[in-house]
C-alpha cells in the first residue's frame, strides 16, 4: 500500500512533533479503524495515555493521509463506542 500526505497533513504533523514514520506505521497496524462521512476513514493508535488519531482517505491502489493529531483516551473511547 501506498501512502501519501497531503500538504495539510505534512504541514500539520510538523507542527505537532509527530513523525511520518509513526503515522505510516500506525495506518499500517491501527488499534482501531472508524469509517466516517466523504469516504473518509479515522485510525486511532494509542501512545501511552493518549492516542493518535489520523484521519484518511483509502484508495483501491493509495491512501491519503489527511490530517493526523493527539487526542485524549476518554475522546477516543466515545468515538469507539459511537461507532
């Protein structure tokens, strides 16, 4: 699978600290995968008491990554069980 970052998601993750490596590996091993509306799709990988959330768009042949930041383990447990 290819993945590739959009300007937004390059710009964005610099901004956060959060490597690219790091997202590509957590797309590729997600601890949870939720779909969304606009084919868009979240992966949540948890980093100690948090967990990384990359928001994406799959492609029969690529995905794109979107955006990708850190959000609370309470936020990623409601978004878990609303899906």
């Amino acid at each position: 699978m290819i993945i590739l970052f959009s300007s937004h998601a390059t710009e964005a993750l610099e901004k956060r600290n959060i490597s690219k490596l790091f997202v590509e590996r957590s797309v590729r091993a997600p601890d949870f995968e939720i779909a969304m509306q606009n084919d868009r799709t979240a992966v949540l990988k948890k980093i100690d008491n948090k967990f990384l959330k990359i928001i994406l768009v799959k492609k029969p042949t690529e995905t794109i990554i979107i955006t990708g930041y850190l959000i609370s383990a309470k936020r990623a447990e409601r978004l878990i069980n609303e899906n």
